[in-house]
C-alpha cells in the first residue's frame, strides 16, 4: 500500500505542477501543457495520465484519513 500511496502522490504533483504551468502559460499566452507537449501526437496515452492523475486524485481522499491519520498527529485527536 506504501508503494501504491508514493505513485498516487508522484502523479498527483506531477498534475498539480502541470495544471499551475498551464494557468501561467495562459496569463503569459503560452502552451505550457507539459504532458500535451511530451505525449501530444499520443492522444491515448495523453489522455491515459490524465486518467491516471483523476485516479489518483480519488485514491488519495479515499484513503487520506487513513494514511495520515497513522502518524504522531493521531494521537492529539
């Protein structure tokens, strides 16, 4: 599960920075869509790891009470 919760996080970030270059890249009227610009003449793949950030997206509330919950913070709650 450890595994599983360091990739969920990895591609969270990953998402996460990507959305932020795309926000800056529309006040700088750029396309900074790292993953388009990478995967973009791969439209299924492309479309696969934005599936795959959504998917992680859902595991990490699902199960975010319960890995974080585990920690010296548990114990003050």
């Amino acid at each position: 599960m450890k595994t599983l919760h360091m990739v969920t996080w990895i591609l969270l970030v990953i998402g996460g920075l990507n959305w932020l270059l795309v926000g800056l890249g529309g006040f700088f009227g750029g396309n900074w869509n790292v993953v388009n610009l990478l995967l973009g003449s791969w439209p299924q793949v492309e479309w696969l790891v934005y599936i795959l950030v959504g998917l992680s997206a859902v595991y990490e509330i699902v199960t975010h009470k319960g890995t974080h919950m585990s920690g010296s913070s548990a114990s003050m709650m």
